[in-house]
C-alpha cells in the first residue's frame, strides 16, 4: 500500500495508479488561502490562519503563488506541449518548501 496519502480512498486511488506519471507535492508552510490569490488583495487571511488551517501559511503573500504557478506551469507545459520540464524531474534547490515525490504507473 502507498505510504503517501491520506485515507483509504485516495490509497486506493494511487495504488490503483495505471495512465502516466503521478506526481504528489507538499508545500510546507502552506495552508488553504495560499492556494488563491487571495493573499495578494488583504491581510486578513493571516486572522484565519489562528482558527485553524483555513487561513494562509508561513510561506507569505508572494512566495505561495510563486511555487503554485510554477509547478502548474510546468505540469501544463509538459502534459500539454510534450516540453520536458526540470522542475518535474525531481525536488527543486529553487523550491525547498516543497515535498516531492513521483510515481510512474504501476
């Protein structure tokens, strides 16, 4: 059984894995808003973080949406324009807050 997620349905999932490459990547210090944009317009996700982890991470307002991006970036350009990307080859110097991990079908 993997040892990468979470519950018995998303074991399944992964372990069950047979089209392309799967990728699971962790951004430490990240929580939900660190996900949006929403970070960039107001402060006050900050107030949320201390409810739970809702609110935005440790990462800060322009470093979350520069890891999101590029990794979606590189995930678009190489599943989309069949561009080898080096961000996807394995963990980034550029990004140390991310937990990679890479799993090709079984």
């Amino acid at each position: 059984m993997s040892t990468l997620l979470f519950d018995e349905g998303q074991n399944r999932l992964f372990d069950n894995w047979k089209e392309g490459v799967l990728y699971h990547l962790v951004i430490r210090g990240a929580n939900h808003y660190d996900f949006t944009d929403i970070n960039l317009v107001t402060p006050l996700t900050k107030l949320l973080s201390a409810a739970g982890p809702l609110g935005s991470g440790s990462l800060g307002p322009r470093r979350s949406p520069e890891v999101v991006n590029s990794y979606t970036v590189a995930l678009f350009n190489q599943s989309l324009k069949d561009t080898a990307e080096p961000l996807l080859a394995g963990p980034s110097p550029d990004f140390p807050e991310v937990r990679y991990e890479r799993y090709p079908p079984r």
